[in-house]
C-alpha cells in the first residue's frame, strides 16, 4: 500500500473550488483522493479496514486483526467523486453509494475528514 501525504489547507481549498464549480482534472480527482485518504490513515490507524478508491487510492485503517495476502476481512469501495463528497461531509455516509463488506466497514463515524 502506498503512503499518502494530506495537501495543505490552501492546496486542498483550491481544489475544492475547483470541484464546486464544476470544473475538476482528473488531477484534482487524484489529488483530492489521496488527500482524503491520508487523513483516513491518521485518524483510524490500523489494517482491518481495505479503503478502496480506484483508479487513485487504497488504504488499509481501523485497529484490529491484521491481514497480510488475498481480499481483507472488511473492504470499503467507492468512486472518487462519491469519496470526496463523503470526506468533505457534503453526502452522508448512509446516503453514499458505498460498496462495503466485512466487520468494521462502517466508517460514518470517521466522516467528514476535511471540511472545506
């Protein structure tokens, strides 16, 4: 798994505005998403969780039972675009279109990640 590094307020912000108008590269797509993840990773460490945001992301969260090979015991799967609203706390955990199995897969109670 890839480590991922959270973009400084302005970064993000920018990006953001970007998104709210509409007007989003794939790059502020990739950026935003791995942004989020990185806050994810900070504030539910651990490995029982696979977050999977494809084509630009996935992370491994939530203290528990470690996995090291095949499919995780608990798998959290979304598009970019649902992630970022998600993260940003613009769509609810519970009205996202989230494909999630396994122990721990709930993670509304981490949500929003940034704000902005």
């Amino acid at each position: 798994m890839a480590r991922y590094v959270p973009l400084t307020h302005e970064e993000f912000a920018q990006i953001c505005a970007r998104l709210d108008a509409g007007e989003p590269t794939r790059a502020d797509l990739k950026a935003a998403t791995k942004h989020l993840a990185a806050l994810l990773v900070q504030r539910a460490p651990g490995a029982s969780v696979e977050v999977r945001i494809p084509p630009y992301a996935a992370v491994q969260v939530v203290a528990g039972a470690r996995h090291t090979r095949g499919t995780p015991p608990a798998v959290v799967e979304m598009d970019p675009l649902t992630w970022i609203a998600v993260g940003r706390g613009r769509l609810a955990w519970v009205d996202a279109s989230v494909r999630a199995s396994g122990e721990r897969s709930d993670l509304s109670h981490l949500m929003p990640l940034d704000i902005t």
